[in-house]
C-alpha cells in the first residue's frame, strides 16, 4: 500500500505538521474529543466528525452525521476518495491529503535561508532530496515544474485565481486573487501557501483580501486581522521583500490590534521594504494606462482621458466595430456596432475585470472575471496593452487612534 500523509494546517496561526497515515489501520477517527487518531478543538467539529478508510485503491473521507457536514475542496459531502491535493475542511483546520514522499533537511534548507538565490545552496539541498526519494529534488535541478508540489492549489492556478511566478523550481512572486470563484477564503490560501516548501523563499506576496460579494469593513477587519496573525506566527518567509494585503477604498475602523499587528511585520521578515501603511493601502483613484498600441490596429479613447491615461472614476469599456479598429469608451457612451473586449466596472468589489471577448489576458494568463490589482497587465487579442495604476491617497495613514495626517 502506498503511504500517505495528512498535512494538517492551522488557520489561526498558520502553522502546519504532516500526520502519517498508519499501515496498520484501516480507519482513522477525526473529530472533537481527544479519543480520535486526530483531534481538532473546534466547537463545530463533531465528537467523532469524519472517519478515513482505508481501501483496496486508497483512502476515501466518510461523513458520520455531523450536524455541519465535511467538506472537501470547498463542497459537501458524506463520502469522497482522496487524491493528493485533496483538502479536507474543519472549521479552523485544513487536513490536506498527501501521498508524495517528503524528506525535510533543516541544515540545507536553513542554508537557503540565509542566501536565498545561491545555487549551489539549492543545489546541495536538492541533491539531498534526491537521493532520499523526494521528488522536490529533480524539480530544483530541472527547474521543471511539477504541479504535485502545489498540493492541490495546482486547479486554482489554472483558474486564474492564485497566480506563481517560477524560478529554478521555487515561487518567487505569488498573487491570491480576488476572484468571482469564492470557493475557498483567501486566508486559506494564504495558510496553504505558507505551509508549502516552493513557497518558503518567496519575494513578493500579495493576497487581496476583498471578497467579491461581501466586501464589508467587518469581513476586511477580521480578515486582515488573520492573515496578519499567521504571518506573523507560523509563515517562514526569510526572502520576503514586498508584501501586499491588496487595498482598500474606503478605511476600515480604528484597530489598536491591526495597527500592532502590522508594526511587527518587519521584525518579523527582515528583509521586507514594503512599509506597514503600504500592506493594505487606502485607494480611491484608478487609471487603465495605455502601456503598448498595436501596430495593425486603429485606436482611440472615446470619453475622458489624459494623454494614454483612462480615469476609471466611473469604469470604461474596450472593444471594435472591426478587427483593425479598437476603443476604449467611457460607460454611458452609445456602443452600436462594437463588440466589447472587456470591461472595468467600478462597483463592489471595486474595479474589477470582466473579459468578454476569448483571448484576453491579464499578467500574461487568460483572464477571468476579478478585482484589479496594482501593476496588472491587461491584453486584447489584437495585441493592445493596459496597464492598471492606482494613487495612494498620500496624506492619510491608517493609525490606532483613526485617520490622521502623517507628521514631518
């Protein structure tokens, strides 16, 4: 039988551990009470919530009953097989299934800590994962990627709602995205980041903690409030230079305890630039920037505009009566005979892309309907390039004590 493990993952510290599955057991308990093979303290857990079972093709999750029901990748249910990847949900705890030998080497990996981007570091490291089996290693030499590595984030990468920029095998830059798909909270992903090794010499993070349907101060206070306690707790980011909340437009209430938080962010990753009013910056002026005009196609700005530069105060459309003619059009201006490209609308969750036409790319990737953020890249098929650029209100910082106007 081949061995499996459940990574477990705490929610409220981001602190992770990987349980072996036993080879002697056929069924394994998890529920509330400390008589279960895996205990979580959650007063919506179940005494005994969920049994794992053993089969002839794998394990598969059962339901026993419980009045709030298991949930795996997001969904409902009383009885699934577990593949690598496959994310069970707990009220507070993940339990991600893992059938994939990993070998940890804090000697090696704590090399990489201190120079992140020396290759022979990483390669000595990823030497040593060879030869005991772990798959991470031939991935470090090759710089190939594998998407085993992603423990199950390797379907959201494809949905445009968590995107990983690679190099030689480890994420360099990572962006959550604010997405129309609110299948898993953006604090979950950031815990499953956190917890995953491609992710540990990160540069840049960004996780934009709007939601798409409820972007109401309370849910942004305790949703900044719990990304910042995890990172603060249980994340190891020693190459951590930018780090980014995404952004708000309108402030949130005074917190002594966000403000306390955030100020301890660069005890925390010590090589981080990113200043603590920057993390989650107020935003209430936006621009569609035209970065790049291509050659073949005729464009014009029908609406209010600076030079290349499209207000977004009230949204814009992009689109053409003809593959050789493009517009971008203020809302309110007549559209007849032009099919729409895309859109920015200014609502909840505010400035958010909504591609129309097949073919639009956002960074690089195919684009799906999500709240923009700062230096995105927008392209139309016909090779036209936008660029999204925000002012950050510059005479306000978020303090303890409310909105105030920073000294000299």
């Amino acid at each position: 039988m081949t061995p499996a493990w459940l990574k477990r993952v705490d929610l409220e510290t981001f602190e992770s551990e990987r349980l072996e599955l036993p080879d002697d057991a056929d069924r394994v308990s998890i529920g509330r009470t400390k008589q279960n093979a895996i205990s979580i303290s959650a007063q919506q857990v179940a005494r005994v919530h969920c049994v794992l079972v053993r089969g002839p093709d794998g394990w598969t999750v059962e339901d026993r009953n419980s009045s709030s029901g298991t949930w795996v990748n997001g969904h409902r249910t009383t009885r699934a097989r577990l593949v690598h990847g496959d994310v069970i949900d707990l009220y507070g705890t993940l339990l991600v299934f893992l059938d994939r030998v990993e070998h940890r080497d804090p000697d090696a990996e704590g090399a990489l800590d201190q120079t992140p981007h020396d290759p022979h570091a990483r390669q000595v490291w990823a030497d040593r994962l060879s030869e005991r089996g772990d798959g991470l290693g031939e991935q470090l030499t090759t710089g190939v990627v594998d998407a085993a590595c992603l423990e199950g984030l390797a379907p959201l990468c494809e949905a445009g709602r968590v995107e990983l920029d690679w190099r030689a095998g480890l994420v360099e830059h990572a962006r959550v995205r604010c997405t129309s798909d609110a299948t898993f909270q953006d604090v979950d992903l950031l815990g499953r980041l956190a917890s995953l090794r491609v992710c540990r010499w990160l540069r840049t993070l960004t996780v934009d903690l709007c939601t798409w349907t409820m972007p109401t101060p309370s849910r942004l206070q305790s949703d900044a409030a719990a990304a910042l306690r995890g990172l603060l707790s249980g994340a190891e980011f020693p190459a951590l230079e930018a780090l980014s909340l995404g952004y708000l437009s309108t402030p949130l209430p005074a917190s002594h305890f966000r403000e306390a938080l955030l100020d301890r962010l660069s005890a925390r990753f010590p090589r981080l630039q990113t200043a603590p009013v920057e993390v989650l910056p107020l935003v209430r002026h936006a621009w569609l920037e035209v970065e790049r005009r291509s050659q073949a196609v005729q464009f014009e700005i029908i609406g209010p505009h600076e030079g290349g530069r499209i207000p977004l105060h009230t949204g814009v459309w992009v689109g053409g009566a003809t593959p050789t003619r493009l517009r971008a059009m203020a809302p309110g201006v007549r559209r007849e005979g032009v099919r729409e490209t895309f859109m920015i609308r200014q609502e909840a969750p505010q400035w958010c892309l909504v591609p129309v036409e097949h073919g639009v790319l956002l960074n690089g990737r195919p684009a799906v309907p999500t709240r923009l953020l700062p230096g995105d890249v927008i392209e139309e098929p016909r090779g036209t390039r936008f660029r999204f650029v925000v002012r950050v209100e510059p005479s306000l910082r978020l303090h303890a004590s409310g909105l105030q106007r920073p000294g000299p």
